[in-house]
C-alpha cells in the first residue's frame, strides 16, 4: 500500500508535516471500521483532502494548495502502519 509524507501550511499559519494513507488506496474493511456518523460525506474546499494520519491513526485533512517542498511516496505492508497505530 502506497503511503506518502508531506508538509503543509495549516489555516493558522504553522506547518505541518504529515505521514499519511489516502483514503483511495485503504482497504475498504478498514475504512469502515473507523467510519461513524450519519453516513453524509463532508464537502471539503477545493485542495483539501481526507486522509488517514499514521501517527494520529485518526482521519485528518492534508491541504495540496499549500504544500511546502515536495510530497515524498512509499510502499509500506498493508497491515503493518494502519493497524499497529489504529
């Protein structure tokens, strides 16, 4: 599974380094385990997108507009990073 490190302005103004799964390569199963609510999406702003935190092991949003350097990619075990932090 692809995994992808990169670093963002935040509203505020501080940056943020993220190491993060996209949502379009999780395992589904996975994904709805973690899911609760109404079973509305969200509508994000143009940029923005949900992601899986690695270190947070929650949802977050990564911002693509104001990305900082370059967003680095890498294959990590499928169950390795999402499960031991989830």
């Amino acid at each position: 599974m692809k995994s992808y490190q990169g670093t963002f302005v935040k509203q505020n103004g501080d940056e943020r380094t993220m190491s993060f799964v996209r949502l379009t390569d999780m395992p589904e199963d996975f994904i709805a385990t973690k899911v609760k609510g109404t079973g509305k999406k969200a509508t994000l702003t143009e940029g923005r997108e949900l992601v899986w935190d690695l270190d947070a092991a929650a949802f977050r949003v990564f911002n693509w507009k104001t990305v900082v350097g370059e967003v680095t990619e890498a294959e990590i075990e499928e169950t390795e990073k999402i499960e031991n932090n989830a």
